[in-house]
C-alpha cells in the first residue's frame, strides 16, 4: 500500500507542498474553487485547521474541472481565499482532477492500484481524501458533506 507521504505538490504562491513533511499528522485533501456553490466550505476547511493543525494539515487544490468555477490565476485564487475566508492552511497550485491531464496527485488519491484503498472519481469541487497520520488512505468523503459533518470528523477521528 502507498502513502501519499511520496508525493509533493506545487504550492499556490511558490515553493513547493511536499507531504513527506506531514508524517505524523492527518491529511486532508480538498479540490477546490472559488465559484462554486460549495464555496463557503473554505469557512469550515480554515476552522477545522486553526482547531486541530497541531495534528491536522488541510491541502487545497484548486481545480477548474467542473463548470469552470475555478478560473483564476494563481495570484487571484491566493487573494480570493485569503481575502474572503482567511485561508492560512497549504494551497496548491491549480491542477486538474479528472481527465487525460489528471495530476499525478490524483491518480493516486483516484486509483486503487495506486492509494491501496479505492477506486474513486472526483465527483466535484470540494470532495475530501483522508488520509492517517502514516500517509493511508482512510476514506473519500462526498464534496456535499460539509467539513464539520460527523462524517468528516469520524474519519479524521476528531471529536469536538
């Protein structure tokens, strides 16, 4: 079984998200966008990170793979999340989640044969990978279910 532990990830304003960095700590991955009616998800993402970032590291990945709700450039998505919902945890860069130009990111998260888990598709902005402290996948979570649901925070064993 793979850890996501092996892969690393361009970041939104530079430098580079290299997951190696989190052992130890639960991950979450999001795809994200800002014009999305899922939006205010964000809002969540950012309070469960400021409550539990000592254990928990939240990565958002923008993405413009479902109605084109993500079309800004790396700059404008940085100001938007920052300026609307204080969003401190890692961004990515812009990727794709779906598709022949799928990021090797997401074949992972996507492919059993890779994560060891399951197979899964992107269903649309703001579905959620869970990941243990030890880089395994422990379950895929519907873009719907909001970050505060029971659903998250039982997979993420985070008791509030």
């Amino acid at each position: 079984m793979n850890s996501i532990h092996q892969y690393k990830i361009g970041g939104l304003t530079g430098g580079e998200i290299d997951f190696a960095a989190y052992k130890g700590k639960k991950i979450m991955v999001v795809n994200v966008a800002s014009e999305c009616g899922l939006t205010p998800q964000y809002k969540q993402l950012q309070e469960l990170y400021d409550a539990h970032k000592d254990n928990l590291v939240i990565v958002g990945c923008p993405a413009n793979n479902f109605g084109a709700q993500e079309p800004g450039t790396h700059a404008e998505i940085s100001t938007f999340c920052s300026r609307n919902y204080g969003v401190t945890f890692p961004m990515s860069i812009k990727i794709s989640v779906k598709g022949e130009d799928m990021h090797q990111l997401y074949q992972f998260l996507t492919q059993k044969a890779k994560n060891g888990v399951e197979d899964s598709e992107v269903q649309w902005n703001f579905q959620k990978y869970i990941f243990d402290e030890e880089g395994y996948l422990v379950k895929v979570v519907a873009p719907q279910a909001e970050p505060a649901s029971d659903e998250v925070l039982n997979a993420l064993a985070i008791h509030v």
